[in-house]
C-alpha cells in the first residue's frame, strides 16, 4: 500500500532502486550532494543483489544527510574511520548525553548508538536527537525531546 506522508505533500519525491555511491562536499567540510546511481535486482548464486546501472549517475543537492542503518549494527566504514568517531564496549557508535559523538558536531541516535532495538526506540531518539542537534546550531530548541540516551527499553 502507497502512502503519502507529509514529506511528500511538501513536496518530497520518492525516488526507487537507487543507491547512495558517495557524499559530495562543498569544500568547507559540509555535504552539498548526493551521487546516486539507478540500481537493478539480479539473483547471483541464490541471493539477491543489487546492481548499478550504467550511465545513471546523478547527483542530488543536500544540506544534511540522516543514515538509517536497520539492525545491521554501525559499519566500521571509510566515513567513521574519517569522521574519527569513537565506538563503546558493544561496538556502538559512542556518544555523550546531548547525542554527539567524539566528533564535533557528529550526532548520533537509534540502531547506529543504541544497538538492535525496536523502531519506536529510533523514532523517539532521533525526535530528541533533531533537538539536540538544533541547539547546538541555534542556541536554544523548542523541539521536543522525549528521551535521552541513557534510556532504557522497558523489559
């Protein structure tokens, strides 16, 4: 079922079998864009992968750029290792009560600092964490903030 969320009447776009290949910066350390390229569904040895498709290559201006990673856990990517980003004992991205990271300025919040969890979990901190983030650029939020990092699911 094809459900239309507020994004979309502001105009968001859906955009399908497409692939994040790289950030593109602007030069000051900001991201700028996305490069992007059209992928296709192909079985190989009993699993399913995803292919690029030649000559789709496209970017896409951004201003910032929100990873949801699933389960999987934080993969120990190029894009930590630059941000330089600390890990805790699980192998979680660490980071402090105001949602920030080792590095200045990098937030994070769901799966990617939590670890496994329920996606309500994730919503409600990237709620509080886009509180967090506006007050470190503006000073103040009036975002709400249902939780804080130290919070525990109830069991």
């Amino acid at each position: 079922m094809m459900r239309t969320s507020s994004a979309h009447e502001e105009g968001g776009e859906r955009l399908y079998a497409i692939q994040t290949q790289e950030f593109v910066g602007d030069g000051d350390g900001r991201v700028a864009a996305l490069r992007t390229v059209l992928v296709e569904q192909r079985i190989h040895d009993g699993r399913l992968s995803f292919e690029p498709v030649g000559g789709t290559e496209e970017d896409h201006r951004a201003q910032l750029v929100l990873l949801a990673l699933g389960f999987t856990g934080p993969e120990r990517s190029r894009l930590l290792e630059d941000l330089s980003v600390e890990f805790d004992a699980r192998g979680n991205v660490a980071r402090n009560d105001h949602w920030m990271t080792s590095a200045d300025g990098v937030f994070v919040c769901g799966d990617m600092g939590r670890g496994q969890s329920l996606i309500v979990w994730a919503i409600a901190e990237g709620r509080s964490c886009a509180a967090a983030v506006d007050h470190w650029l503006e000073g103040r939020t009036f975002l709400p903030a249902p939780v804080t990092p130290t919070d525990q699911p109830l069991r």
